[in-house]
C-alpha cells in the first residue's frame, strides 16, 4: 500500500502531485492538471498525458470522409438516372 503524505490544492485527495506551473503556490494531482481550464494556455503542465492516449481518442474515420462517400454515391446515382 502506497500513502501519500502530499495532498492535492484542488480536489483535496491525498495523491502524488507536482507544483504547478501556472500557480506555483497551487499543489496539483494529476487528474486536476490533465482537467485544468487553462491548460491550453500552461506553457508547460506539470502532469503530461502520454501521447499513446491521445492517439485512441481521434477517430479513424473523420466525418468529411463519410461526407465524401455519401456525395459520391449521390453523384453515381445521378449519373445513372441519365
Ligand atoms: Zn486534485
């Protein structure tokens, strides 16, 4: 069983956490970090999602691509009709 002495500015859980970038006087967890606000605008988050999940979460097939599909089969049906 692992204790955690330090504990999280935000959510107030007893977890592993860094100081954060942004508010240096702020003690962050890394589940505060990763759903901060200003994250966007952090020149440097303290807590890094690794870059394998980030790559689970795009689609595979983005809408235009089904768009496409549909106007093409459209178009064939169009051409058919002639
Ligand atoms: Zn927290």
């Amino acid at each position: 069983m692992t204790i955690y002495w330090e504990r999280c500015s935000i959510c107030g859980k007893y977890e592993s956490t860094r100081q954060c970038v942004m508010f240096p006087d702020i003690m962050t967890c890394i589940h505060c970090c990763v759903a901060c606000i200003n994250r966007d605008r952090c020149p440097k988050p303290v807590w890094i999602v690794e870059v394998k999940h980030r790559k689970l979460v795009v689609p595979k097939r983005p809408v235009e691509d089904i768009k496409k599909k549909v106007m093409e089969e459209l178009f064939s049906k169009l051409g058919a009709d002639k």
